[in-house]
C-alpha cells in the first residue's frame, strides 16, 4: 500500500488553490480518519508506504532536515513500514520524482511486494500517475485543487476513509 504524504496523511497547506507541504513538524496535522485508516490497514496484513514529492528542498525553500523529521513523526505515529522522499525538482529528471514510479519500484524491491496486488493512494494527478506507472491500482482523493487533475484512477473519493472500504475489499479479493 503506497500513501502519499501531504493530503492523504497529513493536511496540505492548500495556498491559492494549491497544496503545499507543512514546514515543521508543528505544523503537521493528520488528515481525519488517516491512523484510523492505517491501523485498519495493518490489521489486514498490508504493508504501508509513505512515497513523497519534497521539491521545495531542490528549491532552496525548506530544509531537508526539516522534511526528514516530518516523515520520521509520521512514521511513528501512523507505524508506516518505510518512507521514500525525492528531493528534486522536476528539471532533475530523476527516477525518483512522481509521476515516475522510481519511489514505489525500489520500495516493492526492498520489500518484497508484488506492485499489481498494490494500491497507490494520492491528491494529485502525479501520484495516480506514479502508480499506473508502476503497475498498481490507483485511488484520487479529490480536495479540487485548481490545477490538472488525474485520469483513470481506479477510484475518486474525498479521503483516505472514504477509500477505505474499496481498499480492504481489494486487499481481501487478494488479487487484481
């Protein structure tokens, strides 16, 4: 199970219509329903994985400490199995950075998981992206950012609760 960060987590700072990652650790706060998710998740033998876009290091704008030490929190308070961050901008062209499924591949190496049997849950287009791409079914969790939305997302809903149901269901199926 690949969980993006800011949105589906924890609340992105949304700023003009757009979503932005909180620059502390005091400034993270859960999204409604986000450990309760997670813990429903565990109980029913997924691993969870936190893939996460943190351009604004490239940028010069946050501090990879800072970043560091929010997935850290969120990796203890929501028992997260491991956390993957790309630090680059999309002028890097790095494998890492979603839409690319570089983060969700090397996690499903190191960790043993079959991608197809895998759900990548995200607020935007870059994280259904990054998962189509890696071969998993895909969830958007629509907030109506004014920017481009994803297409074909096996499912559109507006949390990580309202998803849970189709997840477990899917994780239960045991296949595609």
């Amino acid at each position: 199970m690949f969980l993006d960060r800011d949105g589906v987590l924890n609340k992105a700072v949304v700023r003009g219509g757009r979503p932005y990652p909180p620059a502390s650790v005091e400034e993270v706060e859960l999204v409604p329903g986000a450990a309760e998710a997670c813990v429903a998740l565990h109980a029913a033998g997924a691993l969870l994985f936190c893939v996460t876009n943190q351009p604004d290091v490239a940028r010069g704008t946050a501090r990879r400490e800072d970043v560091a030490a929010i997935n850290h929190y969120l990796q203890q308070k929501l028992a997260l199995d491991d956390v993957a961050a790309c630090y680059h901008d999309d002028k890097d062209r790095c494998d890492c950075r979603k839409p690319r499924p570089g983060m969700l591949i090397d996690l499903a190496m190191r960790h043993t998981v079959e991608l197809q049997e895998s759900v990548m849950v995200g607020d935007r287009w870059r994280d259904v992206e990054a998962g189509k791409r890696a071969g998993c079914r895909t969830i958007f969790v629509d907030y109506g950012y004014e920017e481009d939305r994803p297409s074909g997302a096996d499912l559109a809903c507006g949390s990580i609760s309202e998803a849970l149901p189709w997840i477990l269901n899917f994780l239960k199926a045991g296949k595609p």
